[in-house]
C-alpha cells in the first residue's frame, strides 16, 4: 500500500473557460477555496482515469501520474499545495476525484507556506525549505520502502529538490514529462555525500539551523577558501550580510544529525529463510529489513521479543507473519533467522527451556557464518 507524496499544481482547473482568468481573484468570487474546489471538480468528475483520452485532455498531471503508477483504494496520496487560494482549490478538487474514483483512498492536502508565485525570494528561500521539510516528516514517519515522490504536478523548479531526496533517502521518483503518457521512474539510488568534507563545518551548520541566520564574515572565515565554491550550494544569501541554510543545506544537515545508518548483513540460514518467507502473501522481507536498516527509529518500533547476548526479535507489524533474529555489531546488522510466526512461537518455546541465544552464538560458525551483505545477495 504505497504513499504517494506529489507536488500539486493548477492543472486540475485546465477545463474551466478561458475567461474569466483562474486565478486567486476568480476563487475569491466563487466563494472561497471550498466552494472553488467544488466547482473545479465539477469540470471533470465525470472523466475515467482508465480512459486514455480522458486522462490526456480532462484530468490534472497529478491524476494522470496517479493512474499510470496504478493506484488503487488502499494506497495513501498527499498533496502537497501551493499557498495561493487557486493553488489549494485546484489541491481540493484533485482530493474529491481521487476519493470518488478510488473508494477507501486516503489522501489530505498539506499546504506549503512559501509556495507561489509572486515573490522569487520568499519561494527560494521560504517555500522549497518547507516544501524540503514537508517530504521529509513523510519520509520519516512512514519509512522510505512506503513512499514514492511524484513530482510531475505543480513547480518544476521542485523536480530536482524531490529528486535529491530521493536519491539521499532511498525512495523512488516517478513522474509523466511533460505532454506524454510514458512513466519516467527515477530509482532510489545509493547515493552518499563526503562526510569528510562536511564533518570539518559541522559546528557551523549547527549554529546556523540554531540561529537561523550568521553574518556572511563568518561563514566566510569558517571554511578554507577552496572549499567555499563547493560547498556554497548549502547556504542561502538572505540579504543585509546574513546567511542561512539552502533546502540542499538543511537536507545535508538533517542527514548528518541522523544516526548513522546499519548496513544489513544475513546468515546462511537467514539466506535460505529468505526465498521462504517472500513466498507469503503480504511479507515483504527484503524492504523490512531495508528500512529498519537505515532507520533506528523503526528498528525499536519493530522490537518484540529479547534474547540474551544481544539478539532480539523484530515484528513488522501487529497482524504479520514474518518475524527476524537480529543482533547490531557496530555498524552490522546481523540477520540470524526470518520464520513466520509458527515458527517464531517453536523457538520462543526452546528459549524458556534453555538460553538459546548463548546456544546461536556457540553455533555461530558452525550453522550462521559467513554473514552476507544483504544487497550482493541477489536471491
């Protein structure tokens, strides 16, 4: 059950006449952002999102992408809006299509303050952070295997901000170019920044994400002057000799601040449980592991069962099947066992008859070793 996270724009009022202009002026004479949105939808509640011509020439960019990516009346889509009233009307009349077509669909509209179009800097500096911030707080409470980015609605100065996070966070993009029908996923890829680079000026992106803004002379005279032309994509000039962070700045430092992500490694057994456990309906053990990996909020959310000599069960969710024997070595996350949960209760059974966590390590070598890079693993 994807969460869509999609930028939102105006596309949804392309139906409405010419004249008078749609604008925040016509939504003001219609009554308001409700009543606006209402009459919008109007234009096109009737139009299929199975019809091809409907999709083209009827339905908004958010609609149409939407479609293509599949969605059905269990996923999730957030709309992220512009400021402006005709932005949040056109946000409103995509919602009520989507609820009306796709029953049981959740979806809600988060207006980004800072987004519209009159003032270039409040947008740059103002809009694209909150948009930044918005994506994340997403990100983070549903995990990266959940979301998908679909830019392809609203600014197109936003495309390359959603693209970064994704590719910073492991979450797949997707989105229609322009006026064709074709689907262009943009894959999470593994991409990591040169910590290196960035430990030395730590302190000074605490101070600024602290103060929000310093004096440009100390910015200046923190960083070797090298280093500046590189790095300057972190920070935004806000005038009157005062900088702040850039939305790629706070994406940095909001990575750095994160703890440090474990790097997944499976048993021999845990190899072979592996092709079982895909077998089942509904069990997804490749992303679990994935997303408790890179998250250590997820991996205590997902702690259900002890064991001594640090080992301990992981249980996705209250109505799973799967269950996973971890234990964290450092920057390791060993991956012992993956069973389904009548297993999980035989060996729950043989830990109150003796420590079984002292009996797997004893076995280590024997039965668990080597221990597996889970992405070399291709199963």
């Amino acid at each position: 059950m994807p969460i869509y996270l999609c930028t939102c724009g105006t596309s949804a009022a392309k139906k409405l006449p010419r004249e008078p202009r749609f604008d925040s002026t016509w939504v003001a004479h219609h009554g308001g952002i409700d009543t606006a949105a209402a009459v919008i939808y109007e234009t096109f509640q009737s139009a299929r999102m199975d019809d091809e011509t409907a999709l083209r020439r009827d339905l908004s960019a958010e609609i149409h992408s939407l479609a293509r990516m599949g969605l059905t009346g269990k996923d999730t889509v957030i709309l992220f809006s512009s400021e402006t009233p005709d932005g949040q009307a056109c946000a409103g009349a995509v919602k009520r299509y989507l609820e009306h077509a796709r029953p049981g669909i959740r979806c809600k509209v988060e207006v980004i303050v800072g987004l519209q179009v009159t003032d270039a800097q409040a947008f740059r500096t103002a809009g694209v952070l909150n948009f930044t911030k918005a994506i994340l707080r997403e990100i983070d409470a549903n995990g990266a295997a959940q979301c998908v980015l679909n830019p392809t609605g609203g600014f197109k100065s936003l495309v390359p901000y959603t693209v970064l996070i994704g590719m910073l966070k492991g979450v797949p993009a997707k989105y229609i170019f322009e006026q064709s029908s074709a689907l262009i996923p943009l894959p999470a890829m593994p991409v990591e920044f040169a910590r290196s680079r960035l430990e030395p000026i730590r302190p000074l992106l605490e101070r600024i994400q602290q103060e929000c803004a310093i004096p440009q002379a100390d910015l200046e005279a923190a960083m070797a002057f090298d280093e500046r032309s590189a790095l300057e994509s972190l920070f935004e000039d806000q005038g009157n000799g005062q900088v702040s962070l850039s939305p790629v700045g706070f994406l940095i430092w909001e990575e750095l601040e994160r703890p440090s992500a474990l790097v997944p490694y499976l048993s021999r057994r845990a190899l072979d449980d592996l092709l079982r456990i895909r077998a089942i309906e509904g069990c997804k053990p490749d992303d679990y592991i994935a997303r408790v990996a890179r998250s250590r909020e997820q991996l205590e959310a997902g702690k259900h069962e002890p064991w001594s000599q640090g080992l301990f069960w992981l249980k996705p969710g209250q109505h799973t099947r799967d269950r996973y024997l971890v234990s964290v070595e450092s920057w390791r996350l060993l991956v012992w066992r993956i069973v389904d949960h009548t297993e999980y209760d035989a060996m729950l059974d043989q830990n109150r008859k003796g420590d079984a966590g002292i009996r797997l390590l004893a076995e280590r070598r024997a039965q668990y070793a080597p221990f597996v890079r889970m992405e070399l693993y291709e199963g």
